[in-house]
C-alpha cells in the first residue's frame, strides 16, 4: 500500500524497516482518543473555513463509521501504515473519497498523537484513581473491622512495640492518600492540549486551537508548539506516580507474604487468591504478592527507559519518542490489575486475631513501656532504658517474659517498681496509652477513622470531577 507521506520517495521501504517502524500493534488500543480527536479537528476546520463544511461532515460521519467498526471488531490494522493515526485516515479516505484527504489539513501527526496521549492518559487517570479510591476503602473496612486485633509491630523485622492490625492498615492507607494525590497531579500535567502545534511550528492555516480544547474537554492549551510535540513529562509524571504506587504495594505483599507463612501464621489468604505446587500438596502461595512484588521492578524499569530516552533528544519530535507507549501502556495494565485483584483479596483474607494475639504476649515488645513507667516514677528515660535492658537480659537468662518476673526480682534492679507494673505490662494497656496524635490507641484509631471517612468522601468528589471532564 502507498505510503500516506511516500510523495517524496521513489523507493518501497524495506519490509524489515516497515515492520521495526510500525506502532500499530500497541499504539491501536489508541483508537477511540484517535478518532474523537479527528472528529473535533474536523469540525473546527469546517467551522474555520479551512475545509468545505459537507466535506466535514461526511469526515464526521466516517470516522463515527469507522469506530463503530473497531468496536464491533471488523476493521483490519495494517502494519505497512504504521500506526492508528494512519490506518484510521486511509480506511477513512478509502470510504469517502478526496474528502477524507481533507482532514489532515492543518495538522501533523506530531501533534495527532500527542493529543491521543494526552486524552488516553486522562481515561487511564480517571480509571486508576477509582480502582485506588477502592482499594483505600478496603484498606479501612479492614482496618474498622480490627480495632482491637493486637499484634507485634516491629522494626528492622525485629518484634519492637505492640500495636493494632488496624493500625498497621491504616499506614498503608496513608500511603495511598499520597498516590491519589500524586495521581490528580498527574491529570493537571495531562490536561493541556497540544494539537495545533503542527510538526513543530503551528501552522498557516487559521486554526482555533481552544475551540478544539473545548470540545475535548482540556483545561489549557500548550502556549508553546514546539514544547507541545516534543513534551512528554506527563508520561514521566504517571511512571513516577505508578512506581511509588508499587513501591508501597510491594511493601504491603511482602508482609503479606511473610504473615500468610506457617512461621508467622497472622493470615490466611482466601483459596480464590491462593495457588498451590504442582508437587507438593500441602503448599497454599501467596501467588498475587509475590507477583505484585516482581511487577514493581517492571514498572520502576519503564520509568527508567523513559527518562533514558527523554535525555537526549533535541527539540522537536524524534522518532525515539515512539518508545513512550509499549512501557507506559504496560504500566497501567499492571498498577490497574494490582489495585483491583489486591482490593478483593484484602477484603476476603482471614486475619488470625488470637495468633496475633499470642504472638505479641510472647515477646519482649513491652519493654519500651516499662521504661515508660520508670520515667513517670521520676527516672530520666536515659537510665530507665539501661534498668529495662538489665531486666529484659535477666528475663532471657531465666527463660522468662518480663509479665513472668515477680516484683521481688525486679526489685533487686530498681526501687521503683511496685505492684501496679503488671498492668503497664500488658500488651492491651501498652496499645491503648500511646494516645498521642497518630498513635495506635484504640481511641486514636477511631479519630482516624472518621479522619479516613472524610477523605474518601473529599477523593470521592475529585474522581467525579474527573470523570466529568473526560
């Protein structure tokens, strides 16, 4: 088939250039912002006089033709024409004849598919943002439903201070919190439009770019054409966003990995989200983690290639810039796929209240609030440390916990111990004392719980918004 640009050329390209040339085999999932984008470009250049208005609208009408086509399956991507943009406009002039010619008046695929980006990215924002909103209301019915489940909390992977597991949940919703707001900034960095900007230097024909803004709902258009085709940090902005999205999704299935093993025993992952050894029969995996945990390389790797490939190229449009898609593509596949089948799974996984229980009554996780006692006796928190450290040693040498010592023993390493220290021992009393702001106090998660209500209602707001300029 011609070439749509072959006018200057005298020669077929070489079937192996056509093939390592061509998009069209990942940049077609691009066909709806394609042709939409088509639609708006060819109503204003009717409405500008740029093109005869019946040649506009029987474009209009074509492209609404053709992606009815797509839709419905029947319609066949040629990889000789490269890519969407150009398999749309030749099946389009194919239907219509010399008008369909017409449509590419006053436009460059440049900026033809910038424009697609742009509009593809802000589905993809909007879509994300509802699978993150639900996965955060997960996050905190969990939460809500363990108020009270105790548990060990721990550092450098070392049991350290009792704490709730709805504490623990409510981290990971924080975190979220942060990604949903990394991801509406990543639609304002997607919510310019760029078409007009030609090739590189706009062009002759008396366009009205914030007309065609308008009509596809973009809140500003690039003031600079040449920035307009070759920008692509919007694309770098969501690989960001997504990599630390992941990073915190990793973190979450690694502990969920080692909590669901027999060594832990803190959960219990639903059979639906479960996979089993093709040799050992006992085995129950926590697949969906470890996957999760390995994706997350993956999408740290596509932030990488974009900045590499973004790092040296002079200004304008380089063909280097067709490598923006296959990782960015990839990427939402894989954040979206996370945050829904991690949504499901949350919510049906066993949490193991009276493991977790034991667990955190066998260890030695109180002995911060021992020192604490002695520091309200009027010890400074400097020697009640070293007093603590002597008696949590004598407790290892006698094979005891510190609730098991008596008074008498641990008499001998301070005069102020006195009876009540048993209460201060117990893992429920060293929960429900630390009331300070964003603490794991039973009273302190009910404030955040109300403080994660109305987040959720605030995010729950923005994505309407959202969704409503799309």
């Amino acid at each position: 088939m011609a070439k749509l640009w072959g006018g200057r050329f005298s020669k077929n390209t070489n079937e192996l250039v056509d093939a390592f040339n061509a998009s069209i085999d990942f940049d077609k999932r691009l066909y709806h912002e394609d042709i939409r984008g088509s639609i708006a470009h060819a109503g204003m250049l009717a409405k500008c006089g740029i093109i005869p208005a019946e040649d506009g609208e029987k474009i209009i009408a074509g492209l609404k033709d053709i992606l009815a086509d797509i839709e419905a399956g029947n319609f066949h991507f040629d990889v000789t024409l490269e890519d969407i943009h150009m398999n749309v406009e030749a099946r389009l002039t194919e239907r219509i004849g010399s008008a369909g010619a017409r449509l590419h008046t006053a436009r460059s695929r440049n900026d033809q598919v910038a424009l697609d980006m742009h509009m593809y990215m802000k589905r993809e924002v909007a879509e994300i943002a509802e699978l993150l909103l639900k996965f955060e209301e997960a996050l905190l019915t969990v939460a809500k439903k363990h108020e009270k489940t105790l548990m060990p909390g721990y550092t450098h992977l070392q049991r350290a201070q009792p704490i709730t597991f709805a504490h623990h949940m409510l981290a990971y919703f924080n975190m979220l919190q942060r990604d949903f707001r990394r991801l509406l900034g990543v639609w304002e960095g997607a919510d310019m439009m760029p078409l007009g900007a030609g090739a590189i230097a706009g062009t002759t024909f008396p366009i009205d770019r914030f007309m065609v803004a308008e009509e596809l709902n973009f809140g500003t258009v690039y003031p600079n054409s040449m920035d307009a085709v070759s920008d692509r940090d919007y694309i770098i902005e969501f690989l960001s966003f997504a990599s630390t999205l992941m990073m915190h999704m990793s973190r979450l299935s690694e502990e969920i990995c080692l909590w669901s093993s027999t060594e832990f025993g803190f959960v219990e992952l639903d059979d639906a989200f479960a996979t089993g050894s093709s040799m050992m029969p006992q085995k129950k995996n926590p697949d969906i983690s470890e996957l999760v945990r390995g994706k997350t390389g993956r999408v740290y790797g596509h932030l990488m290639a974009m900045l590499t490939t973004a790092k040296g190229l002079p200004l304008t449009y380089n063909k280097d810039l067709q490598e923006d898609k296959e990782g960015f593509f990839d990427a939402i596949d894989t954040v979206k796929f996370t945050l829904a089948v991690y949504r499901d799974m949350i919510l049906t996984m066993t949490v193991n209240v009276d493991k977790m229980a034991q667990a955190v009554s066998k260890d030695f996780s109180n002995a911060t609030d021992l020192a604490d006692y002695l520091v309200r006796k009027g010890l400074p928190f400097r020697q009640a440390h070293e007093v603590v450290g002597k008696c949590v040693a004598y407790a290892i040498h006698q094979g005891k916990f510190l609730p098991e010592i008596s008074l008498e023993e641990y008499k001998q390493f301070s005069d102020l111990f006195e009876s009540d220290l048993l209460v201060a021992l117990k893992p429920e009393h060293c929960v429900e004392a630390r009331k300070s702001y964003g603490g794991p106090a039973f009273s302190e998660n009910e404030k955040q719980f109300a403080i994660g209500d109305k987040v959720l209602a605030v995010q729950q707001a923005k994505l309407e918004e959202l969704q409503s300029k799309l």
